[in-house]
DNA sequence: CAAAAATCTTAATCTTGTTCAAGAAAGGCG
DNA sequence: CGCCTTTCTTGAACAAGATTAAGATTTTTG
C-alpha cells in the first residue's frame, strides 16, 4: 500500500530504512468511494493527499451553479487545497472521488514535526512543487493560445487513456468550456 | 541590495550569520535596463531572478505572432521557466524587464551546492512555491469563473498600483484579452 | 429485468470578445 | 521643441462558444 509512495519518493530523494518507517508512522491509509467528498467547500483542508490508485477531481461551483474543475489528480500526485491549508480558512473548493480510490493522508498538524524528523522531505515537496507550479503556468499558456477544440485535441493526445476515465462533462468543465461544445466538437470528427 | 531579500527569506526561514554570508556568495546582483532580455525563448534557462525592485514579465509568441503575457513578477517575487531549467530544455519563454529592474541571480549550476550548505533553502523554496502554486490555481479559477470584464475590474481592484505601472495592452495580454477589448471595458465606465 | 438516475447529443438563438482598419493621444529622444 | 515611436481608442463585421430545451442513450440499482 505504501510502495508508490515510496517509490515517487525515491525518484527525488534517498531515504533511510529508519526514515521510511518514521514516515510510515506519519500516515494514514484510506479507501474513498466514488463521489465521496475529502474536503467540502467552506471547510478548513486539514491534509494533503496522496493518491494510490484512482481519480480525484477539486472544483468548485460557480454563481450559475455549475460546477468548474479546477484540477484532477491520478495515482501518484498529491492533491490538496493549500491556501486553505497554509492560512486555515474555509476553501473554496470541494476535493471529492471520481472512481473509488486508496489514498495516503499527511496530516497538516503533523506535518511540521514529520518535516523536522525528516528534513530531507522539504525537498521533495520543494521538486514536486516546482514541477505542479510549472504545469499549472503551462496549462494557463494552452488555456490562452489554443482554442477550447485545440485544447481538447491536444489533450486528448497527451492523455488518450485518461479521458477513457472520467465522464465527458468533467472533461469539458476542466478543459474550460460546456458538455454541449464537447459533443459538437466529438460530432466534427473521431 | 540584498536586505529585501533576506527580509523574504526571514519570512519563512530562520538563518545565522553564517548561512547568510554562504547564500551572498553564491549569488550574483545586476541591473537589467527597461526591454532587456534576460531569457530568449530557445534558449535554455539557467537561473532563478528575485525581483529587488522593477517589474518583469514573462511571454510567448502564438503562432498569429502576438504576445501572450503568462507572468508579471514585481518586488519580492522570483521568476523563472522551471520546465526549462529542471530539464535543461529550450525555454517555450522570453523573460524580459518592463521597467529598470535590480534583480539578484541564483544560477542552477550552484544551486544545488548552495542547498547542501544551506538546506533550509530548500525549506524556503517549498513554501514560497506553495504559494506560487496555489495563486496559479487561482487564477486559472478567475479564468474559468469571470468573464474578461469581471477579470478586469476585479484585478484592478486587487492591485490598482500595479495597473499604473504597465502599459494596458500588457494587462489585457495578461488578463487574455485584445487591447481593444479592454478600451472598450474602460469606456463602459471608471 | 425494469425503473431511475446519470450522461450525451442536436439544433436554434444569443453573447462575449475578436479582427481589421484607421485615427488620436501620449511619451521619449535627438 | 518637434518628430517618431509607442500606446490607446472607436466602430463595423464576424466567430467561438454559451444557453436553452428537448430528446436519446447509457449506467446503475432495487
């Protein structure tokens, strides 16, 4: 259970047999079912989850209603919201499951002293980080240079397996625009 | 010209006397002219820039040959293409000053030498590109969430300085909008 | 398996913002 | 100070994508 996590550990730094287990006491394992919330909007997000196996989806709803995905996450990264976590206020997103998935909980109460007895996780997060920050600008250059039928093809390309995964209005809605534009574009060619 | 920053790192980071003269000498201090380069896009990047003071912004050219702005980075902030340097690819960006700019350089070469005899940067790094994440993720929220007028008036109401300091085609480029869109919000009313 | 819930499609109409094109202001420099 | 470059404005024609509304299909669950 805890094997991928160590594992997306190892790529970025070394750990000793004696930190691993430090960092094992650390967490907490846990099973969500498909739409089950892990953080509900207006609530303090108290953790940063690790996802094993699975699909989470963070969005929030907009004045009109409707929902907008702000981001998806897959096995291997970490979801969380943290200004809500960094500044403790209410957040204005929802975290919730999009299939049933095993998740890793780092607690935010706890994360400091794990960081102290573990200094070598500041990195970590530190690489993870720059590379979640880098994607997240990239996704603001598509969102600003291509449009909504560029950016589906062009998603479609890169990740033909994860659109598979979730259903097709969760699509439209991150990629920026209605369910109905995503049929009519689906409609234009294969 | 290295007191802001060690305000900033202070912020987030306790550092003795020590630490702070290893970090000065590793880093570099110039003076970047209004319209100078600091990165081409092609090139690969090779450094981290704090902002002393100035302003800075980061831009592609779309394949119409209009500029798209995907960063502004003002006193206190870092700016660089982290996709670039992490992979020692060509950069997709070009990073220029929008005014004179004191900008101090952290070059990738050292970077990781500096980090073993200062591992607390990497502590630093982390939290300040928590934040640089979370504020990404924020504005692919406003994107999502307001139309180009709301964008606007809400950004014009967050930092009404900052609206002053560059030219509006700039802004309209950063909001993701045409100029004339924007002449056209402004006439709507104040 | 049937009924209910969730998801996807189609088409007509409407809005927001783009593109072009041209001129007006403003700013910087010799 | 006057010229040249940069920036800003205006308006008409147009395009991308939203909205609404209805029906079709698929999936889930009792």
């Amino acid at each position: 259970m805890f094997t991928p996590l160590f594992n997306h550990l190892k790529k970025y730094i070394s750990l000793t047999t004696d930190e691993e287990e430090i960092i094992k006491s650390y967490l907490q394992v846990s099973t969500v079912a498909n739409k089950e919330y892990i953080l509900q909007q207006g609530q303090v997000c108290q953790a940063n989850y690790f996802i094993v196996n699975g699909c989470i989806r963070k969005y929030f709803t907009t004045e009109q209603g409707t929902e907008q995905i702000i981001q998806f996450a897959i096995d291997n990264w970490w979801i969380t919201d943290y200004t809500s976590m960094d500044f403790q206020q209410p957040s204005l997103y929802t975290i919730q499951a999009v299939e049933e998935s095993e998740i890793i909980i780092l607690k935010k109460s706890i994360e400091e002293e794990l960081f102290q007895r573990v200094p070598v996780l500041e990195r970590y997060f530190r690489i993870i980080l720059q590379r979640a920050f880098a994607a997240s600008l990239n996704r603001i250059h598509y969102i600003y240079s291509l449009s909504g039928e560029e950016r589906y093809r062009h998603f479609n390309n890169a990740f033909p397996d994860f659109v598979q995964r979730v259903p097709q209005y969760m699509l439209a809605s991150y990629l920026g625009f209605t369910p109905e534009f995503l049929s009519k574009i689906r409609a234009r060619k294969g």
